[in-house]
C-alpha cells in the first residue's frame, strides 16, 4: 500500500472546525486506499503564546524547561485531530516524538535529528491505523525531551518520510504553494509549479518561512520530494524536487527561464555593531567563537575599513537570540578594548534568489539600482552564487519587495486569488 506524510502547520489546525477539515482529508486520503502519517503542528500561535508565557515567569528560560513547555502545543494538536479521525470512522493513533523514537542530540531548542527509529509508527501502519505525530520535537541521547527549532514540524514530516520510505511528503499550509515571494508582503507574487531544492534552500536559509531550512536541507540530501500546498482550497501546490527530476510538478515551471526565481524577506534577525574595534589579527574569532559556542547563527558580517587602527564590525543574528548574543559582545568587546556595541532590532534582509544568476551579469547593479530609485538605503550586503541579500530598514520591507519583484518581471498580471485565510 502507499505511504504518503501529511504535514499540517498551525493556521491549517488552528480551531476546532480546521481541525475536523484536516481531518476530514486524512480520511479521504485513507479511504483511497492510502497508509497515512500525519505530522502536526501547534495550533495557531500556540507555541508564541507558550514562549511569551514563559517569558512572564522567568527571565532565564532554562532550555530544558522551555522544550517540555512548547512541545505541549504539538502534542495538543495530535490529540485533538486524533479523536477528530476517530469521529469519522477512522482508526488512528497520536505520538509524541520521542514515542516515535525521533532521536536528537543534546542541544534544546535547535536539536538535531540523529536518528529516526519510527518502529512504532510502522507497527501501527501494519495494523491498519493512520498514525499522528506530534511534529517540531523529539528525544535527545540523553533521554530529554527536545525541540528541533521554529518551524521544525517540516523537518519532522521530511524525517519521517525518509524513514518510513513514503511515497509522498505533503507539506499543508495556508497559502497554495511556493510562490515568487511572500503573497502576504507581495502581492502580485505567482506561484511556482516546481522549485529545485538548491532554490529552495536559498529561499528557506535567507528567510523564506513557508519551509523550514533543515526541512529542505534533510529533503535534498536524502532525495524527499516535497509537496507544499494549501489546506485551505487543497488544490496542487509547489513541487520541491531534484532539477533533474521531472515527474513531479511537470517540466514546466510557472515561470519560463527565470534568472531569478524568488524575492525573500526576512524581519526576524537585529543587527549587532562593535564599534572601535582594535585592527588586529584575532579579533573576530574572539567574537564569533563564543557566539558558536552558544549555538547563535551569525548571518551576515560586515567589517568596515580600519581608520587610526580601529574598525567597526557588524553583524546579523536571530532576534530571539539577541539578549543572549549582547551579553556575549559586550563581554568579548570589553575583553580586546573596543569602543562599544550598539545594536538595532528594525532591520529587514531582503534577497534575490536564482539559479540562473550564475550565468547573468548584472544582477547586483540591478538590484541595487531599483532599491536606490525606490529610497531604499543598503546597509549591508552579502552574496551566493545563486542568492544576493542585502539589510535595509524594516520600514522599508514592503516597498524594496516589491519593487524587485517587478524589476526582475515576476510580476503576474492575474488576479490575486481568493484572500489568504487570516493567522490568529
Ligand atoms: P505553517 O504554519 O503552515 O508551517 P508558515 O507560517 O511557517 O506556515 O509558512 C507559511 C507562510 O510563509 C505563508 O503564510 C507566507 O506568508 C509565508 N511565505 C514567505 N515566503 C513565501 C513564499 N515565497 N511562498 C509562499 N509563502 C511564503
Ligand atoms: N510550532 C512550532 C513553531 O511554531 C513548530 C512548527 O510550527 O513547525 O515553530
Ligand atoms: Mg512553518
């Protein structure tokens, strides 16, 4: 019988009627003569609630404590869809992670898969039963409970796909797929009928939320085709595949040839500035050594021309890491004499993504053009081969989006669609 995992993220489980809607799909899917492994999130804002929670409570957040806290929104959701099924006829059964034997390492709120047993979940598909796994979580080496970080229950379905050899990895969301760039933000965004995973990749690591990056990460490099599509109007989505691979999403892209293929934006990372920094061999890996040390994702680096042997460095980092982060500066910036640290929470990293930019000149000065004709100062940039980003002021997000999005001819002449279904 085919296997197919369902992931269905927190607007799709949202109330008790999105419940019964993801339920009804499950068993229609069943019905088919389908095993199914669904793969939940949290519903709503469930896990933003629980953090702000905590945050009422207590200043240090243990990271023990704070992954028994948010994997209770998980865990909520599989039981919940769980007796909605059984209303239905349909026999099924919820897990938490660490039932289905998710093994990570030790490292709470950002752990790694190390393992993927899911002996359970395949002794439960023998019997016939759909099974729902409580996504975003799993079971350190060390018997903790752990979280796998923001958005993780995609790498949880992508994960579990592999494991269990499924024939599909359904990706349900509240918009119809993967479009040119956030419809939320722009909206003549189009969407994409396939998108490579090396685009993806791109898209997902300079921001793009829609996919999880260690989601993608995982489904490249164990060849998890990945389906992201609306649980809302349940029509075809975006095929996430090998660039060779044809038979999912067709030949055919939505868009013909593009050299660019996406514009993502990214509110979520502060800006850190070291200012007065001695010019002298050491000195950054004084400061981003116990920045790693703390498992905090430096994203972009900027060093400024040294004057009278001091320079400035800046750097961008998650703004939920950012407290840790300062304290850590601070420290290191006192320790080799520099002058200060400043830091800034209202920035917005905006990116161009294409694989066709590896053989297209020019694309930089494009882009730098249309932001400077916009107003849109550049703070920093940085590059890949197929991606160009650069930070700019959050006030200004919007505007640089979509300018870009023209500039580069994404735009779509149709119509918008049906409005995209509120997030509470
Ligand atoms: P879920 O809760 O289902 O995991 P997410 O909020 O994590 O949903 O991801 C879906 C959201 O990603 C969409 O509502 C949309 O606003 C945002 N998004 C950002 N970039 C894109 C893009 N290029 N294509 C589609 N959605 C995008
Ligand atoms: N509930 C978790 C989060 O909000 C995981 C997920 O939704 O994938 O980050
Ligand atoms: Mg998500």
């Amino acid at each position: 019988m085919p296997l197919i995992v369902q992931k269905y993220g927190g607007t799709s489980v949202a109330d008790p009627d999105r419940m019964r809607a993801v339920a009804e799909n499950v068993a229609i899917t069943r019905r088919h003569g389908t095993d199914v492994v669904v793969v939940v999130s949290a519903m709503g804002k469930a896990t933003d609630n629980l953090i702000a929670l905590a945050g009422q409570v207590s200043a240090a957040r243990p990271g023990r404590e704070m992954d028994m806290l948010l994997t209770t929104g998980e865990r909520v959701s599989a039981a919940l869809l769980t007796m909605a099924l059984a209303d239905l006829g349909v026999d099924a059964v919820s897990f938490t992670g660490s039932q289905v034997g998710i093994i990570t390492d030790t490292v709470h709120g950002k752990a790694k898969i190390i393992e993927v047993r899911g002996d359970r979940v395949r002794e439960a598909l023998a019997v016939g039963k759909v099974c729902v796994v409580a996504g975003f979580q799993g079971v350190s080496t060390a018997k903790e409970i752990t979280t796998m970080g923001r958005g993780a229950s995609d790498l949880t379905a992508s994960a579990l796909a592999k494991a269990l050899g499924a024939d599909a990895c359904e990706i349900y969301t509240d918009v119809t797929g993967v479009f040119t760039a956030d419809p939320r933000l722009v909206p003549q965004a189009r969407k994409l009928t396939r998108v490579s995973f090396d685009e993806m990749l791109e898209m997902a690591g300079a921001g793009s939320k829609v996919l999880a990056l260690r989601s993608v990460e995982f489904a490249r490099n164990h060849g998890v085709a990945l389906h992201v599509r609306s649980a809302f109007t349940w029509e075809p989505g975006t095929w996430v595949t090998d660039e060779q691979d044809d038979r999912r999403g067709g030949k055919e892209r939505a868009v013909e040839d593009p050299i660019i293929s996406g514009v993502v934006t990214d509110t979520s990372e502060s800006k850190v500035t070291v200012v007065g920094v001695p010019d002298r061999p050491g000195v950054s890996a004084t400061l981003f050594e116990p920045l790693a040390a703390a498992n905090i994702n430096v994203d972009m680096i900027v060093q400024n021309t040294s004057t009278h042997g001091t320079t400035d460095i800046s750097f961008t980092v998650p703004s939920a890491d950012m407290t840790v982060a300062e304290d850590i500066v601070r420290r290191v910036a006192d320790e080799v004499g520099a002058a200060g640290v400043t830091h800034d929470a209202d920035i917005a990293k905006v990116s161009v993504v294409g694989a066709g930019m590896k053989s297209s000149p020019g694309i930089a000065a494009t882009m730098f053009r249309t932001l400077a004709d916009h107003g849109v100062n550049i703070e920093m940039i940085s590059t890949s081969t197929i991606r160009i980003s650069v930070v700019i002021a959050a006030a200004d997000v919007e505007r640089a989006a979509r300018s870009l999005h023209t500039a580069f001819g994404l735009d779509s002449g149709a119509d918008y669609g049906a409005p995209l279904p509120e997030r509470r």
